[in-house]
C-alpha cells in the first residue's frame, strides 16, 4: 500500500474541472477581509506599518473553468505588500502579477485595502500635538479601461448652526434691553454684563460632524493623503483637536463662532477645495452634521463638476 506523502504531487484540482452546470463570465471572483500588513507614506515621508483588510479579485472570462486559483492571488498579495510601499505602482504590479498568474482566465484584475492611518496635529495655539486616526479605503483596478486608483477617508470637525446662532443673538439683544436703560449706558457695567452668564443667555447649537471622501487622482500622481486632509480641514476651519489646554479651547470656540455652516455650506466649500487640486480628477462628497436639536442628522453630497 502506498504511504499518504507519496502521492501528494497528485492532489487533486478541481478547479480546472468543466463546471457541473452552465457556465458563465464572471466579474469577480477572488478574496475579501484578508488579514496582512502594509507600508503608507502619508505624505510626510514617514513610512508606517498598518494592519490592513485586503481584497484581491479577478474576472472569469472563460464559461468553461469552473473556479481560479484562490491561493495564488493570496501569495501574491502577500509577496508585493510586504516587499513594497504602498503606491500606485505597487498597485499596478501587484495586479499585473494577479493577471498573469491566470493567463488566459481573466483580462480584469481588482485590488482593495482598507487601514488607518496615524497622522499627528498640532494644537491651535498651545505648543502641543496629538495623534488622529484617518480612515483610508483604496480601490483599485486595471483592465480594457485602463488603472483605475479611488481613496476614501474621513475628516471630522465642528458645526455651528447658523439659524441657531442668529436666534441665539437675538436673546441676548432682549436680555441687555431688559437690563439697560434706553439712554446713556456705562462702558464697565455693560463690559462686567458681557462676562456675566446674562451676557450669554444662549447659546448656538453645535454638533460634530463627519466628511466622507472618495477621490481620484489622475495617473501618477502621489497618494498624498496629508495633502489631501490639509485641503479639506483648512477649507471647513473647525477640525476636531487632540491636545488641547485652554488657549486651544478659547480658539476653536473663536474658530466656530467665526466659522457657522450648514451641511450645504460644508459641502460646498469642500468641493471648491477639491476642485482647486489638480492632482484630483474625481471626487465625491458626503457630509453628515449629527444634530445636537434633532434626533436625525443633517446630509449634503457633492461632486466634480456639480458646483
């Protein structure tokens, strides 16, 4: 009788087999959620290593396979991430490696990968920084039409309603009229009213709020994602801090007192941002101001070309 290991070469592959039923073209087939590791320069030349989701797909372009080689597009993506930072030309080869070790299979190769990302930021005005975690979803693909390179992210910040602040002003024009005379008025009293709760009898609604991205950079253009946030958070004024002692504080309250916006505004000022950077060829908006008045949320979407 033959040991076991002795006929291991003849293992049997049932992928090649003709399927049991009708076959069909198939857009994708490959792995999704596979654990691993990459290596993301931000922008900032700092390479980090990230724990990552990835998916690897191919089309089946022949009606007569049964299924592909699962294993192979795991090897690879394995070999190339590891190897390489992750770029668009690491993209590019990696599915080039995927295409090819189904040559004749497949003319369509898909590749996604999602992470986060560490980016530090300074305080508004005190001398010290924190850590921000960013989001980040690529998807990526290559065929007839071409690469194709999407990245999603997120930027948070604060909003302050300007309805709300204009009803608030409004209270407090009726507490001082309330509280002074019509006629001459004393420049330290109102000053010591204005630092009083009085002075401040309202108060606007703010809430936090979330901007989903997806861009697509023109080919060969960096994935800048530091750029990318820089552009946006500067465009709405008000991201959300990490370090903060009070001088950050009093300035991100300025900051949203100085800065109100509806979601409509946000959006708005987002895509005029984007629109400005060239190295963007394609973008889509959402923005969601999670109200602190309603039990629902505020939502505006965008995109290039809609201003």
């Amino acid at each position: 009788m033959k040991r076991i290991h002795e006929t291991s070469e003849l293992t049997p592959d049932v992928a090649t087999d003709v399927p049991p039923h009708r076959g069909g073209m198939l857009d994708w087939v490959g792995m999704d959620n596979i654990e691993g590791m990459v290596r993301f320069d931000a922008g900032d030349g700092d390479i980090q290593r990230c724990s990552a989701r990835i998916g690897t797909f191919i089309n089946l372009s022949r009606p007569d396979q049964r299924g592909i080689h699962m294993s192979r597009l795991y090897l690879l993506a394995d070999e190339h991430l590891n190897a390489h930072a992750l770029t668009a030309s690491t993209l590019k080869d990696l599915m080039r490696a995927l295409l090819n070790s189904h040559y004749g299979l497949a003319d369509r190769a898909r590749i996604t990968i999602s992470f986060d990302q560490l980016v530090r930021r300074a305080a508004l005005r005190s001398e010290h920084s924190g850590w921000r975690i960013y989001p980040v979803s690529i998807d990526a693909s290559l065929g007839a039409d071409g690469f194709q390179l999407g990245l999603s992210t997120e930027v948070v910040y604060s909003s302050t309603c300007p309805a709300s602040a204009a009803l608030s002003r409004q209270l407090i024009q009726q507490q001082f009229a309330k509280d002074f005379d019509a006629g001459a008025v004393d420049h330290a009293s109102v000053l010591a009213w204005l630092g009083s709760e009085k002075g401040i009898i309202a108060t606007p609604h703010a809430q936090r709020s979330v901007a989903r991205l997806w861009v697509r950079y023109v080919d060969g253009a960096p994935l800048n994602l530091i750029a990318l946030l820089d552009r946006v958070e500067q465009s709405l004024g008000t991201p959300v801090q990490t370090a903060v002692k009070r001088q950050d504080e009093q300035a991100f309250a300025l900051a949203n007192g100085s800065n109100l916006m509806f979601c409509e505004d946000a959006a708005r000022r987002i895509q005029r941002a984007l629109d400005a950077d060239s190295d963007i060829v394609d973008f889509r908006i959402m923005v969601e101001h999670q109200e602190s008045l309603h039990a629902h949320n505020a939502v505006a979407h965008a995109s290039k070309g809609q201003a």
